[in-house]
C-alpha cells in the first residue's frame, strides 16, 4: 500500500506528523509513506525513518496555482492508494484530487466537500491535541488511539552530524548549551534577550559553551544576546542563527547537552531528538502542541491574560514572558542536567 501524505507548512508541525507516519506503519506494516511539501522540509523527512521519499511541493504557502497543482497532481497518477491530508486547505486538497487517488482521507476544512470522500467531522474535545488529529486519520473514523501515542524521533547520521560539526568548527569538549531565542508565530512568543542572556552567562561560567541556533531573522536577536555577556564570556556564545542550513542545525542541536527553546519549531526538534528541554511558553498553551519527550520542563505564567494565542499582544506589555525571570528557567535546567549557579 502506497500512501500520500500532504505536509503541512510549519517545521513543528512536521515534526509532530512523524506519530501519524508511525501509526500508519503499525497499521499498514508494509504500507510505504511519502510525503508531498515544501523543499525546506525535507531535511526533516529525511530523519524520519518511516518516509520513504519526501516530494518538494514547489508553490508558495498561499499559492494558488491551479494549472501547476493539475500537472502535479498528474505526475502522480497511479502510485497511491490513499492520500491523507494534514493542512485543512482547500488549495491542499487538489493535488490528490487531481491525481485520481481512490481513498483521499482528511478533516472536513475549506470548502473540500467533493474533493476529499474520506472527510472527517473533527470533535476537539476528543481529540485536543494536534498529535491526536494527526494519529486519527491513520484509522477509521471513531477508533482508538493506540496507547501510549508514538512520539517523534529523529535519526542522525553520524557522518552528517560530524560534517556539521567541521564546517563550523566546533568542538564538543565542552557540555553545550542550545538556546533557541527566536519565533516566527511573532513576539508574543519570544522570552526577552536578557533573560537569554542571563541563562547563557551562568552557564558559561559554570564551564559550558553556547550555541544559538535559529532563522537568518534571528540573527540578530542573537546577537543582542551576545552583546549582553561581557568580553571574555562572550566568546564562549557562538551565534549560528541564520547561518546553518536546518538539516546542520538538527544535527548540531543532537549534539547538545541541554536546550531552551521558545515555543517554536526548533523546540520540537530538539525534543524529537530527545535533548533535555526547557520550553518557555507565554502566550500560547503547552495543552494543544506540547513538545513530545521525556526529558522536557515546561516554563510558564500562566496569567490570567494567557494564553491568548495572539501575534502581538492586546496590552503591549508582554508580561506572560517579561515577568518570567531566568530562574524559573535555571531551576528547570538544574533539575534536568544539574544544579544552576545563584541568580545575582
């Protein structure tokens, strides 16, 4: 059995597609699996044992494009047995259609009805996490969710991970310290820079180097992390934002001793990678996109403002991550790896 999966367009949500993959390989044992998105993606899917081929989806998120989606959905004729569809488009919905693929299974979304013929009702109080929609379209409508629910897991290439290693230079004869400052949701997502670089400092002083991983948009945030840490610590901080490509950064984060990410994309690898994990949240809930390991602390307020799951926030003060102070954050740490130095 062949089947078709359409990604979806968040390097998290990718991630946490791995549970459905791993419940189609338990129920299908033979069945193969490839995954229609974005080229960014495939480094992703190329860690995932269960893909057997990631296909680049070349349109824009938002794209239109309806002769290009005909002739995609073309090439595929005839090699599927099913597809299965993670966003909830109606763009997302015409490959597999026009591919003819007889069972074309997914959540009723935008406007799908005719194009998809195994539509699904989704009941979210049943199913309130994102992993649980995703593992639902593996079985027929109703069934039980295997227990306990498969988690993410990356594979690493050793030669990749030391090719990664080499092309920066780096050396692991010291533990590392992963942070992940940035969040492409927006800055009601982002713990502020000095509470980075507060965690950064004692670290370093207690003889562990750092190293920030995100997007080219975050360069500069680590930046402003590293321009907090007097000369002579902040050398010990090397920032590899926007300098990476993503499959370099999966391997160089597998070589961490421990990570503080933001709720982002990167926290969900690093915990797919089963890195000991500090994850902030402020203004969205660990309830629906938790990161899936065992060595993780979740860090939040919880005021009564959040979450609010907004871009920006309705207040302008951003105090459900301006008033978490780095302690919290080190207790974390310290629990997870070790105990942290006194906060001064």
């Amino acid at each position: 059995m062949n089947i078709l999966i359409i990604g979806p367009s968040w390097v998290g949500d990718m991630v946490m597609a791995q549970t459905l993959f791993a419940c189609l390989k338990q129920r299908h044992p033979g069945c193969a699996i490839d995954v229609l998105a974005p080229e960014w993606s495939r480094p992703i899917l190329e860690r995932m044992p269960e893909v057997r081929e990631a296909l680049s989806f070349p349109l824009g998120h938002g794209v239109l494009d309806l002769a290009a989606r005909r002739r995609i959905g073309a090439g595929l004729k005839g090699r599927y047995q099913q597809a299965i569809l993670l966003p909830n488009s109606l763009k997302s919905a015409l490959v597999p259609f026009f591919a003819g693929i007889p069972k074309r299974t997914g959540w009723r979304g935008e406007m799908r009805l005719g194009l998809l013929n195994d539509i699904r009702k989704l009941d979210k109080d049943r199913y309130p996490l994102m992993i649980e929609r995703f593992m639902a379209l593996a079985y027929e409508p109703g069934a039980a969710l295997p227990q306990p629910y498969p988690r993410p897991a990356l594979v690493i290439d050793p030669a990749s991970r030391d090719a990664a290693l080499a092309t920066f230079g780096l050396q692991l004869d010291r533990p590392v310290l992963a942070l992940c400052p940035g969040a492409e949701f927006g800055e009601a997502k982002r713990w502020p820079v000095e509470h980075y670089a507060k965690v950064a400092e004692l670290k370093i002083r207690e003889g562990w180097q750092v190293w920030l991983f995100g997007s080219k948009n975050d360069h500069p945030v680590g930046e402003e992390i590293r321009a907090r840490l007097i000369p002579g610590l902040r050398e010990e901080a090397l920032n590899l934002a926007g300098d990476t490509s993503l499959a370099e950064a999966i391997d160089l984060l597998s070589c961490t001793a421990a990570v503080v990410s933001n709720d982002s994309g990167l926290m969900h690898v690093a915990a797919a990678l089963n890195r000991p994990l500090v994850a902030v949240y402020g203004s969205t809930s660990p309830q629906f996109t938790p990161p899936l390991a065992d060595q993780v602390e979740v860090v939040r307020l919880g005021l009564e403002c959040s979450p609010c799951f907004e871009r920006t926030c309705r207040f302008g003060h951003y105090n459900c991550l301006r008033q978490l102070e780095p302690r919290p954050v080190l207790d974390a740490l310290g629990r997870l790896v070790g105990d942290p130095l006194e906060v001064s």
